[in-house]
C-alpha cells in the first residue's frame, strides 16, 4: 500500500488499476510546475497516509526535476480532491487557477497570452508538447469554437482529471483573451477523451 485508501480513495483507487502503479507508463511526463503548485497550495497531502519512500519521491521530483510522471501529476491531483477539496466544482476551480498561474509565469507568458484564441488553437498540439509528453492533443476549430481530441495510455486519465484537463484547455482560451469561454467534456474512455469549446 503506497496510499491510505481511506484518506485517498480517489487517488489509491487510480493507482491500483494502473498496470504498474507508480511506475505505469513512463514515457509520459507533465512539466513539474502543476505538481509542485499542489504541494505548495496544500502542504496536508504529503502528512500522513503516503508511505515514506513514495513521499520521499515526490518530494524530490516536485522540488528539483523539470518533468515528473504523468502518473505522479494526476495521482497528486487527485489526493488533492481526496483531502483539500470538498467538491468536484471545486477541483475544476483549482485546476482552472492552477493553469492561469502556470500560463502566467514568466516562462510561459508569451506563449499564451499574446496569442488570439484561433492562434491559440493552429498551434494547441505544439503547445501540449510544452507542457506533457508521451500523450497527444489535435485540436480542430475556428474563430470561435473548437473540438480537442486527447489521447493516452490505458487508465492514464481518469474522467475528473480528464474533466480537470479541461479547465486547463478553458484557461487558455481565457490567457488568449476568449470571452464567455464553454468548454464541455463531451466524450472519455479509457485511451482518449474530446471536448468542445465555444466563445466569443
């Protein structure tokens, strides 16, 4: 037991249907700005109910790598829903902040906020190359809608995080000055999941 599923019932249930924990897939990796904000924002996670080496892992790789496992981002998300966050509207919420933060630094400014939404969009698959690897995004829209297709390892994304992707997606067309951003998840499994966005 890596998590106390009775603290993180969320979390350690998404980690026991990885075909290897932890350790699943690798090849995908999240910049490690998201991870380390989740540490920062609720310090609580990594308390109890984390078994040392696994807090020992984060701890080092949200603190000194510029990648972490995609595992490892979602996993910590989702212990943030498990203790910090009483609701799933509030997960969203946190997820939409933690995006604009991101996008907001000085690394990351220029690439999101100078850009029109439409521009925003032509470019989406470099940009989410930027900020993951080992998944893949196509983007498909006009000047004031999209359709975004991400696809992924088995069990990689659950339907929270996938729905938590995409505030992630809703703030970006907010960074690019979109008005009365919608965005929907409108379809997930286990290897892919689409949404649709509109705005004015």
């Amino acid at each position: 037991m890596t998590l106390d599923p009775e603290r993180f019932p969320r979390a350690s249930a998404y980690l026991r249907s990885l075909p290897d924990g932890w350790n699943s897939y690798p090849e995908c990796q999240a910049r490690a700005e998201t991870g380390r904000m989740a540490v920062l924002d609720f310090p609580q996670l990594l308390e109890r109910g984390v078994e040392p080496a696994i807090r020992e892992r984060i701890q080092r790789a949200v603190t000194s790598e510029e990648w972490i496992p995609d595992v490892m981002g979602t996993a910590l998300r989702l212990m943030v829903r498990d203790v910090a966050l009483t609701t799933d509207q509030a997960f969203l919420t946190w997820n939409f902040d933690l995006a604009m933060k991101v996008f907001s630094s000085p690394v990351y400014r220029m690439l999101m906020f100078v850009l029109s939404p439409s521009l925003v969009l032509m470019g989406g698959a470099r940009r989410w190359g930027t900020f993951r690897r080992g998944t893949t995004l196509v983007p498909d829209g006009d000047k004031t809608s999209a359709r975004l297709a991400v696809t992924y390892p088995r069990g990689l994304y659950p339907e929270l995080m996938a729905r938590a992707l995409g505030e992630a997606f809703r703030a970006s067309l907010t960074a690019a000055r979109a008005q009365s951003v919608r965005l929907d998840l409108t379809a997930h499994s286990d290897t892919a999941a689409r949404w649709t966005a509109a705005w004015k």
